[in-house]
C-alpha cells in the first residue's frame, strides 16, 4: 500500500459513503476511518472525484479523519 494523505470526510459521508474533495482513489484501494476505531475498508465502487463506496463504517459521518491509500499490488496475508 502506497500512503496518500490524511483528510477529513465532507458533506454527505455515510456508513457507506465517503466524500472527500478530490480523493483521487480507484476502485481496490483503501481507506481507512482514523475517528472510528480504525476501520480499514476497500475501495468498491468510485462514484465520481469526490465520492467513493466502501463497506459500512459504523456511525461514519462528517468531519471524520480518513486516511487514503494506493494499492500496489497482491496483499498476502499469512496465519
């Protein structure tokens, strides 16, 4: 994963949706809600440059400190 920046969620952020002003995300990389318990999601769909679908964050709304990160390859993940 390669890091992007930090930003806070606008207008119109719900459990499922995150709109940040020019996110500048592709469907498969993540994000990650810093305000809710750190919850790492996804990038499912890409609605337009300021919006982007993720899988339900719990209360996730306005002004929350969101993280942003490229994916940049295969993530292997070992027990």
């Amino acid at each position: 994963m390669n890091w992007i920046i930090n930003d806070s969620s606008e207008n119109g952020t719900i459990e499922n949706l995150l709109k940040i002003n020019g996110h500048n995300l592709n469907k498969g990389d993540w994000s990650r809600n810093n305000s809710r318990k750190w919850g790492g999601r996804e990038v499912l769909e890409v609605l337009d440059r300021n919006t982007i679908r993720v899988e339900k964050i719990l209360n996730q709304t306005l002004g929350d400190l969101i993280e942003r990160y490229h994916n940049s390859g295969k993530i292997i993940v070992e027990k």
